[in-house]
C-alpha cells in the first residue's frame, strides 16, 4: 500500500525471529505483514478490530 509507515514492535527480538510489522499512519485501516515476507500478503483490518486483537494479545 502506497503511503504505509511499517515498523515492527519493540517487543520483537533483533535476531530475525517472528515478527509481524504494522502500518498505523493511513486513514481507517492497520495493516499488518510477516517482516521476512515482505512481498507477501498484507492484512488490512479495522483500526476497532486491530485494538481488540492487540487487547486480547496482551491478556486485556
């Protein structure tokens, strides 16, 4: 997606293992990719559904 900031989490380790980089910054969309596929797939989800999967994560 044109216009997408993806970082990655501060939780992610730094030696390459599994980690998922996120797209916050466009208008009503978070995208979500795998960092070592970075061609591949992208998620789009709702910012609503984003926040409760990020709740939901951290045991919210």
């Amino acid at each position: 997606m044109t216009g997408a900031r993806w970082r990655t989490s501060t939780r992610s380790s730094s030696n390459g293992g599994n980690c998922v980089e996120v797209a916050d910054n466009l208008p009503g969309v978070v995208l979500v990719r795998d960092s070592k596929d970075r061609d591949g797939g992208i998620l789009v989800l709702a910012p609503d559904v984003w926040r409760a999967f990020v709740g939901f994560a951290a045991g919210r």
